[in-house]
C-alpha cells in the first residue's frame, strides 16, 4: 500500500484545491489545501523535483477548475493554464529557498508575503489572469466574508494561507498517509501540537463569527420608486449574433426591454457587445442601427440605455503609437475596442473601453506579439484592443443612477471595480457575454464574483450577460431574480443607488500595498544571507 503513500500525497492539494473551488459546495476544504504540500516540500530534498511536484498540482488546479476557457479560445486556455501554473510556483519557491536560508518561521512568513505579491501583480502586469486568486475561493460562501469591505480579496488570501499554515504548524513532520500505512497513528496523534490546531479553527471560527456580525441589514421595502431593468437576450455567441441582421437583434433587446420597463425605469442595461455592428466612433449619431436606438431612447425619454458595442477610432494618416494601433490597407490608422456605451433621450453618448484585457483573447503583451500570429490561428488576437487609461462613470443630468461601465472580465479585479466607486459610481453594471464559455462552470464562476464586488463596496450590482446569468445582486452578496443559462428574459427591480464609501472603497487593495515592499525587504535579505554563507563558507576552505 506504499504506493498510496507515493501517488496519492503528491497530487493531493491539486485534488483538494480543485475540490474546494466554486462551484463546489466544499469551499471549506481551502483552509487544508496546501498542508499536503508542505509535506511534500518537506520531505523532498531535490529542488527540481520539488518543482515539477509543484508545477503538477497547480496545473491540477488551473486546469480542473478554468478549462472552460477552451470553449472560447483554445490559445487563451492553453496560455493561460500553463502561464499561471508555472508562475504560481515562484511563491513556493521562494519559501523553500528562505527557509533553506534563515529557517522555517521565517519561510512561511515569506510565503505569505510573496504568495500576496504575486497576486497583486498578477492583477496589475500585461499578463493578468487573476481568476484563481484564493480569496476569491469564498465566492458561494459570501456569509464568511462580509469584511471585505475592509481588506478586498486580499484579505480572503491571507486568510487561507494562515489557517493552513498554523494546522501544518499543528501536524507532525510525518505525514498521516505514511503514519496510517506503517501503523503508527497513535504515534502521530500524540505528536499533534494542539495549541497550533486550535488556534487554526479558532481562526476560522472567529473570522466566520466577525463576517456574521458585519452582515448589513437590508430595510424590508426598498426606498426608491426608480427600477432598473436587465436584458437577457440568449442570442448565440458565435453564429447567430453575427449571421442575423442587426435589426432584427435590436428588436429583439427592445421587445424585452420593454415587456419589463415602467414610467419608474430609470435606467436599462444590455449586454457586452449587444449590438453587433462594426462602427466608426465618429459615425455613431449617423449610423442605421444606431438610429434605431436613439429612436427607442426618445420613445421613453425617463431612462438612461447602458449597453456594450463593437467599435472602432479612426486616427488618420499618422500613427499615435501603441501596440493596439491597427492600420487599413490605405494607411490610414485605428484603434478597435470592446465598448461600453450610454445614451439618454437628449441622444448625447458617453464611451468607456474595456481596460482589462483577456490576455491572448483580447490583447498580448507588448513583449510577446512576435507570437500574434500564432494566436490568432488559435481563435485569439493579433495584436491588442484600445483600451481606457482608468475606470470611468457615466452620467446623465436629471437621471438618478450613475453607473459603473464593467465589462466582462474587469469585474473579476477588486481595486479596480473599487476605483469606479471611488469616482461616484452609486451602482455597480456589469455587461456581459459569457456565452463563449458555453454551458460550463465558467459563467457561474463569473457570475459569483460580482457578488464580492458588491460587498467590498456595499452596492447594488445588476448583471446583464447574453445568457446565463443575468441578475440583481445586493450589498450583501445575495443574487436576486438569477436568470439561468439558455433562456431570453427581462427583469426589473426598484435599486437603490449608494453614494457612501466603504473602507476598501475608500483605500482600495491596501494590503497588497503593505506586503510587496516587505516581501521584496525579505527576499533582498535571503539572498544577502545566502550570498554571506557562501562567502564565508569558501574563506574557510
């Protein structure tokens, strides 16, 4: 039975990790994920082997619980599954060769500080693809974590890691597998070290106990008469939104929004690229399909339209610089873009364009575009959409709602979203089209997301995706009226805006900002250390 002990310990927090990530209803199984993997460190004395066990269990992570990604870009899966499995290792790494240098205390201190740092740059370099960020893990199981307020997902991050380190803390240096298989249980129970495991579930238990006492009280009736209506179009994203002549797309998101909407409908949201037309920004006033929209605005002069578009800026002759910039074959030059747009009755329009790139759907960083064309025979990009410097809001006078423009993707970064709140935003949109994922756990994944969005800054969201799933969602975490995959539908509830700023609003992810300069401090000073042994040790030869 050895052979348990030597197939089964080494991929066993890849199992685990895939086991407590959502949509799975075992999210406590986070707080024991990685205590195999100490083990595993501990016991193997080579580097590289330790790193390809490494490697092993997160490509066990990524790939079990983000494989959906294949659906909408076999490039964009594969990229993203073996980039982030390799680069999840450096904080390991890192642990290993501090605690080689100055002990274990101090390299699980540094696992903690280079584990956030590596989040916090994974949500701000030209490669981010912070999906699996831990603290996100609670996404169903939003009771837990109603502090986020405070701390942002960072907070959740620091929270997982210190509860497995103080329950390996707690277990002795042989792991139970080997202790079951060689007989030794009574040995091992008498080598726990308790104070370390209470304090591990106290931790859990106190954290828990914290987020219920911070749960916000909702008032029973909702104070304003203003409603706000989503559309759920369930147009299919890869044919039939593309084949099907706009028109007749754009009656449709009409019919449905207009089975919801009342003289209270204030404002009114479609999803990411609902309107499939390829426009020239400057064109927008004059162009056919738009026409149709504006028509429909002035019919009901009451609402703001919050939807996404397809377009595109025309620069002229001279290039403005920037690896998004396109060219046609006359030489003229242009930007495309994955647009947010808004418009009221007075037929004025406002423009936000998605800032946070899917890397290798949407964009490439500027240091691999020799690989553009390998990319783009995957289903990717050639190049990079145009992209808005920051977050923006759209505002309209005489309208109530001053919306926060999030596209897709960008509603999975906690500062970010934090920066709309930050700049008046009083209610969180989210516009999307997780429709390329198909019918797998990727939509529902996303959709749980928004609902850490809309506790960190204690708002309101409402969720339009093409399909699946569309909703309202409170300042408490919970989904309201959650329409499910594969279905056309309207919904329509009174929303409150939110002008108050929570604490994470206010400071946004402030803990990030604290570790990385500490952890660089101890990184600098494992190497000055190792640097010193080795000189010391060459004098004395």
């Amino acid at each position: 039975m050895k052979w348990i002990n030597r197939l089964l310990l080494p991929v066993l927090p890849g199992l685990l990790l895939f086991a407590a990530w959502p949509i799975s209803p075992f999210n406590f199984l986070i707080f024991v994920a990685f205590v195999p993997l100490f083990w595993v460190e501990r016991q193997t004395r080579n580097d590289s082997r330790f790193f390809l066990l490494l490697l092993l269990n997160l490509f066990i992570w990524n790939i079990s619980t983000t494989w959906w990604i294949w659906n909408a870009s076999p490039g964009g899966a594969a990229g993203a599954i073996i980039a982030n499995s390799t680069l999840m290792c450096f904080p390991w790494m890192g642990y290993r060769y501090t605690k080689r240098q100055l002990g274990e205390s101090a390299g699980l201190l540094g696992l903690v500080l280079f584990w956030l740092t590596w989040e916090y740059i994974h949500h701000n370099w030209e490669l981010s693809w912070p999906w699996l960020t831990l603290g996100n893990v609670f996404s169903t199981s939003t009771s837990w974590v109603q502090w986020y307020e405070y701390t942002g997902t960072t907070g959740g991050s620091l929270w997982v890691l210190l509860v497995n380190i103080f329950l390996y803390k707690g277990l002795p240096k042989k792991n139970p597998v080997a202790a079951v298989l060689g007989k030794e249980e009574k040995r091992f129970l008498k080598q726990v070290q308790w104070k370390w495991i209470i304090s591990g579930l106290a931790l859990v238990l106190v954290v828990i106990a914290v987020s219920r006492l911070l749960l916000p009280t909702l008032p029973a009736k909702i104070k304003t008469a203003d409603n706000v209506v989503v559309v759920q179009p369930n147009v299919e994203a890869y044919t039939q939104k593309f084949n099907t002549d706009p028109a007749i797309l754009i009656d449709k998101m009409i019919a449905l929004s207009e089975s919801k909407m009342d003289a209270q409908t204030r404002l009114l949201i479609w999803p990411e690229t609902a309107i499939p037309v390829q426009v020239w920004e400057h064109e927008i006033e004059t162009n056919r399909y738009y026409q149709q929209v504006f028509a429909f605005v002035r019919k009901h002069p009451q609402i703001m339209l919050l939807t996404g578009i397809d377009s595109y800026k025309l620069w002229g002759n001279e290039n403005p610089g920037g690896f998004s910039i396109r060219q046609l074959k006359n030489g003229v030059y242009y930007e495309a873009f994955n647009t947010a747009f808004a418009t009221d009755s007075s037929d004025r329009f406002e423009l936000y364009h998605k800032s946070k790139l899917v890397p290798g759907v949407e964009s490439l960083p500027s240091w691999l575009s020799f690989l553009s064309d390998v990319f783009d025979d995957l289903g990717g990009t050639t190049g990079s959409l145009g992209r808005s410097k920051e977050a923006d809001v759209f505002s309209f006078a005489g309208n109530p709602y001053h919306p926060a423009p999030i596209i897709c993707y960008e509603s999975i970064y906690s500062d970010y979203v934090a920066d709309y709140c930050r700049k008046g935003a009083d209610i969180i949109t989210v516009i999307t089209n997780d429709g390329w994922w198909g019918n797998t756990p990727g939509y529902h994944q996303h959709m749980n997301m928004s609902r850490l969005r809309a506790i960190e800054n204690r708002k309101w969201v409402a969720r339009s995706a093409n399909t699946g799933i569309s909703c309202f969602i409170d300042p408490a975490g919970n989904p309201l009226q959650a329409k499910p995959w594969d279905m056309a539908a309207a919904i329509k509830m009174p929303v409150e805006p939110v002008d108050a700023k929570t604490f994470y609003t206010r400071y946004g992810d402030w803990m990030s900002r604290f570790a990385w300069p500490m952890a660089v401090a101890l990184f600098f000073w494992t190497l000055f250390t190792d640097i010193r042994k080795k000189i010391v040790k060459k004098s004395r030869q």
